[in-house]
C-alpha cells in the first residue's frame, strides 16, 4: 500500500497503549481469563481466514478484516455484537477497501451458512448461521462509526518482501519470506497489530523465522538495523506465548465452553 503510514490514521488513532487496552477490557475480563479472551479471539481469527479463503480473498483483505475485528472490540465488551455476526462484516467492509471488489450479499450469508455447518460444527453443533443480510449492513454501520472510519490499515507484508529483499543481498534463501510471512499470519491472533507499527511486526517474525531456521549469519543484519530492539524482543515474546499455548490447546475440546461463558448480545436475531 502507497502513502506516508508516519501520517496515517494507522498510527495517529490505531497504536494503542498496551494498558488503555487492559483497562477497556475489564468487563469481559470479569467473565473469562486472559488466556480464555484470547482463545476466544484465536477461535473467531479462524472464521475471518476460513471466510475470507472459500470466499478466495488475498491474505491482504482477510488480514485487514482480522485488523477491524481486533479493533473493534479494542473498544467495545463482546456484549456489544455477536462476534459471529461481526466477523463476516468485517470481511465484508476489508474486500471493499481493499479494492477487492464486493462480494454478493447472497454469497457472504451462504459461506457462511457452509463454513460454520461444515468447517465449525465442533462449536456451534447442529446451530445454523442465526444472520441474514440486512444484520450485515446494519452491523457494518456500527463498525464504520466505531472505527471512527479509519479504514486504511498498514501490513507488515509489504516491509516483510523488501527486508527480505534486502536480506537476499547476503543470504539466498526462499524458505526465511515462506517462514516469517506465515508468522506474520500467526501475529494476527495476538494483539500486536494494535499495539506496534508494521515494519516492527515484519522484523519480528524474521527474527523468529531465522532463529528457525538457524541462520546465525544474518545477526550482523538485525544488528545495523535502526530499530527498537526492546519493542522487537516485546513482539517476539507476544509470538512464542501464542505457539506456546497452541501446544496445550484442544480447541476443539475447550471452545464450546469458552464461547457458553462470553458475555452475550441481547436480544437475539428475529429470524
């Protein structure tokens, strides 16, 4: 993406304060434990990918609406919209500002209706997807006022291509972009895309991506990087505690509980 992301509104409204984030999330912390608010969020990050890819989105527009998901409840209690009817409407608005072109209303509620039957039935059991298109626009009004219409949303994927360009001056190597873009991926299911800016997310999963791949000849490189390494060494943390606790996580054992105890819309959808 083109333009200035020092004067966008990207980093002027959207690099939050790590306790301000804390804080606006004390009333679903009063019903579930950090680790169980974020296997909530990992479980709906699921939903906008397996979306947006029957839907074959780029990565660019699931990613942003993964971004708009985060965003919004960055702000706002789980009570405030079913994450079940907000995930497809942030797919909906990302494949429009990503110039995607839009997708048919009709098609968005019959994937749905597929990938929750077919692809999550280990949560939602025999319960069809309760949304209809008119709860999809009315949600995406609700979404635009909350992101304040900020819409424009900075990857860390296109600093990750050119550092890898640059890293190839030194080291040939296909497999360190293939690693570190599918960490950036995983970086989605944490909350760093609201914390730091891109180019630090970028440099974090290729740092973890070397270490992967145990290219200790490229430490001269991270080295005269003008960067703050703290706020690196900070995303690296976020990233490892995420692998760490997809070792002992059976999702499909544990999510039917964990989405029984979220705090709930009300009233419910009239079919």
């Amino acid at each position: 993406m083109a333009g200035n992301f020092w004067q966008s509104s990207h980093h002027q409204q959207w690099i939050l304060d790590k306790q301000d984030l804390f804080r606006d999330r004390q009333h679903d912390l009063a019903k579930l434990t950090e680790e169980e608010y974020q296997k909530v969020f990992n479980f709906f990050a699921s939903i906008i990918q397996v979306l947006g890819e029957q839907l074959k989105l780029r990565q660019q527009v699931i990613a942003t609406a993964t971004v708009y998901f985060k965003r919004f409840y960055a702000r706002n209690s789980l009570k405030c919209i079913d994450p079940l009817l907000l995930a497809p409407t942030c797919v909906f608005l990302a494949s429009k500002v990503e110039e995607f072109g839009v997708i048919s209303n009709s098609r968005l509620i019959t994937t749905c209706q597929t990938v929750i039957k077919n692809k999550f039935s280990y949560a939602y059991g025999q319960q069809e997807f309760p949304y209809r298109t008119n709860h999809i626009l009315e949600c995406e009004f609700y979404l635009l006022e909350n992101l304040d219409c900020c819409l424009i949303v900075y990857q860390p994927y296109r600093p990750l291509l050119l550092f890898v360009q640059d890293i190839h001056t030194q080291v040939q190597d296909d497999q360190i972009l293939t690693y570190a873009w599918r960490i950036v991926n995983d970086s989605l299911r944490t909350d760093v895309s609201l914390l730091y800016p891109p180019y630090q997310i970028a440099i974090s999963a290729l740092h973890i991506a070397c270490v992967m791949l145990g290219k200790e000849n490229l430490k001269p490189w991270f080295a005269e990087l003008n960067v703050d390494m703290d706020k690196i060494q900070e995303i690296v943390r976020t990233i490892i505690n995420l692998y760490e606790m997809w070792k002992s996580y059976d999702e499909k054992k544990e999510i039917q509980g964990l989405l029984g105890k979220i705090p709930k819309p009300c009233p419910a959808p009239q079919r």
